[in-house]
C-alpha cells in the first residue's frame, strides 16, 4: 500500500494488508503472526524536524506479496479471533 494511505493496516510485526482485507477477509487475525491490526501511521512527506520524512527515508518499493490460503487462515483463526488481540 502507498506510504499516503489511511486503508494500511498493519501488525506489531509490520504485516501490512489493506482494511477491506483485515476486516473482511481475515477478521483481525494477522495470518503471519496471529496479532491483530491497527491502522498504519502514516509517515510525513515533508521535512518538518531532523529529516525524518519520506524524502530522507523512502518507502521500500519492494512488493512482497503473500498468498493467504483462506482455508488454511480460518482454521488457524478459528479459535482467536473471538479474544481480544491484547489477550492472544
């Protein structure tokens, strides 16, 4: 997802999926990690102290995409995704 985007969201691993995805799809279960999701800050694109902005520091332009085999995600998710994230 573009480092603009307010729909990124994203794990305590960084695993990062789109909301329709996280809410819809995967209901707030990481299938990597099996965490849940928060809504991904969103890095300034302007310099406004110490060079900490996209300018400086780049979003990576490397894709990697990882299949989430649905099946295999609702039984691993089956039985955490009714506890709270903090809880799991």
């Amino acid at each position: 997802m573009p480092p603009e985007s307010s729909e990124a969201m994203i794990c305590s691993y960084e695993c990062t999926f789109c909301k329709s995805c996280v809410e819809n799809i995967i209901k707030n279960v990481c299938p990597n990690c099996g965490g849940g999701f928060c809504q991904r800050p969103i890095r300034p694109s302007i310099n406004h102290k110490g060079n900490n902005f996209l300018g400086n520091d780049p979003a990576s332009t490397v894709i990697k995409h990882r299949t989430v085999d649905i099946q295999k995600h609702k039984l691993f998710a089956r039985d955490i995704k009714s506890s709270d994230p903090k809880d799991r």
